[in-house]
C-alpha cells in the first residue's frame, strides 16, 4: 500500500473513532434500513476496485496518447505540479459535481449520497458504483501520474481528503471557531477557501425553504474557492435541521448502488430536485 493512501487511510479512521466517540457513529439520527450497506458496499467499491481502475486507466491511456511524455513534470517545481492537480483534479471534480446535480441520469449515480439524511463520515464515498467510473478528476490523476506527478500528489492526496472528510463528518469542528470573535476574520477567509462543515452540510440539506440549503451549490470538494469563484456559493454558518432529497420518489438499496441495472418504479415526484 502506497505511503498516502495509508496516512488517508489513517485519517479516515480517526474520524471515524471521533464519531464513535462523540455522534453515535453506528446509529445516526434519519438513519433507516439500508443505509449501512449502501455505504459499505459504496466505500469497498471504490477503494478496491474503481478507484484503482481508473486511475490505472489515466495512466494507461496517457502511456498510449504521449508514451514519450512519461515522468515530464518530475523536473518541474512542486507548486506548479500541485497547481496542477488542484484544476485537473478539484475544479474538474467541482464541475462533474455541479453538472450531475442538473442532468437527471448522472444524478441518479449520485443521489445516494444525498440520500442519507445525517452527516458523516460514513456517506464520504456513499454513491452509486459506476459514478466514480465517470468521474473524469480520477482519469486526470491517472494522466498526470504518468506524466510524473506521483510525487506531488502523495502530498496533495492526504490534505485534500482530510478537508472533505472533515467537511462530511458531523463533528462540526468549524463550530466553535466561529464563536470566537478574534477568530472571524480568519474563518471569513477559511470558509470561502476550502469546505467546511457549514458550508458542506448546506449542500446535503433537504429544504430550500429553511434558508440554509443549497442543494443546487456549495459543490467544492477541496476548495470552496471554486463556489465562490463560480458563483454557487452560500455561507450562512449555520446548519439544515434535515438532511436527504426533496421532491424525490422513494428508492432502493440496489437500486442507490447499482441503478441502471435497478429501476424502483417511481410513485410519483420529480426527477430533478430542483423542481
């Protein structure tokens, strides 16, 4: 196992002991039947099978298209490399993201991550097992490994997890920081540069109407930024009482994992949870 891929490893359990610790890790407030597996089986997908898969897949169709680029930018300063992963792989994860939130079919691979009406560490990589297959962020992390950037992001990997982990769990570790008044200026900055709780579970709420959610925006994984460069950006400091999907019909655990080979025939409710 590579050395980033253990300290992300390491971090994702230390959040998970601080749940089981402080917010009831294994039984969280909406949760219903189901959404164990969904999560379990979504994680295991990804971090064994997908992940790898694609990456591989980058790498290998970079060997193909440029196979006398290999290891190019192993000669280029860190920054610029790291420069690199934030657009090829965050800003392109942050508009992957927005666009499966406007085009019905992709948000059907998604919207098992919203589905769960609590925030965790648990639903981190809670999503249908052919999204991440799409997802073309991972694809460039294949490229630009090839291209010799495997270095740099041994760096960029584990900071930019630990920023969407701590933006999912429900240990609301911006909270407190906001209640400190000497503290609000440098939290005006932070929140409106990398995802916070706040900002992240405004993403994950259920109503509109409560003046928190934004459903249809705060899609930034790593950075925030890109919201607020984007325009997509709400900052209320505050948190949705509810979490899930409004104006859906009801699904299915196979169908959450494995939809379009699972098709729960809807009852009534929109397609788009915009509408």
């Amino acid at each position: 196992m590579k050395p980033e891929v253990m300290v992300v490893f390491g971090i994702f359990i230390t959040f998970i002991v601080a749940e089981m610790l402080f917010t009831q890790f294994f039984r969280k407030k909406g949760q219903v039947k189901g959404d164990g597996w969904v999560e379990a089986i979504g994680t295991l997908m990804l971090t064994l099978i997908t992940q790898p898969l694609v990456v591989a897949g980058g790498f290998a169709l970079a060997a193909l298209a440029v196979p006398g680029a290999q290891d190019t930018l192993k000669s280029w300063p860190f920054l610029a490399v790291f420069a690199l992963f934030v657009v090829l792989d965050d800003m392109t994860q942050y508009w992957w993201h927005r666009i499966t939130h406007s085009t019905p079919w992709l948000y059907n691979l998604h919207r098992p991550h919203h589905n769960a009406e609590y925030m965790s560490i648990r639903i981190v990589y809670r999503n249908n097992i052919f999204y991440y297959f799409l997802m073309p962020s991972l694809w460039f992390v294949g490229i630009l490994i090839y291209l010799g950037g495997a270095w740099v992001y041994a760096v960029y990997l584990p900071i930019k997890m630990t920023v969407i982990f701590g933006a999912h769990s429900d240990i609301r570790w911006d909270k407190k920081l906001y209640e400190i008044k000497w503290l609000s200026p440098i939290m005006w900055v932070v929140e409106r540069t990398i995802s916070t709780p706040a900002t992240h579970a405004a993403h994950h709420g259920k109503h509109l109407s409560d003046g928190v959610t934004n459903y249809k925006g705060n899609y930034g994984n790593l950075l925030f930024f890109w919201d607020v460069l984007f325009g997509t950006a709400k900052i209320t400091r505050q948190y949705p009482s509810e979490y899930g999907v409004e104006n859906l019909p009801e699904t299915s655990t196979a169908e959450q994992l494995i939809w379009p080979l699972v098709r729960v025939k809807p009852k009534g409710g929109a397609l788009d949870p915009a509408e």
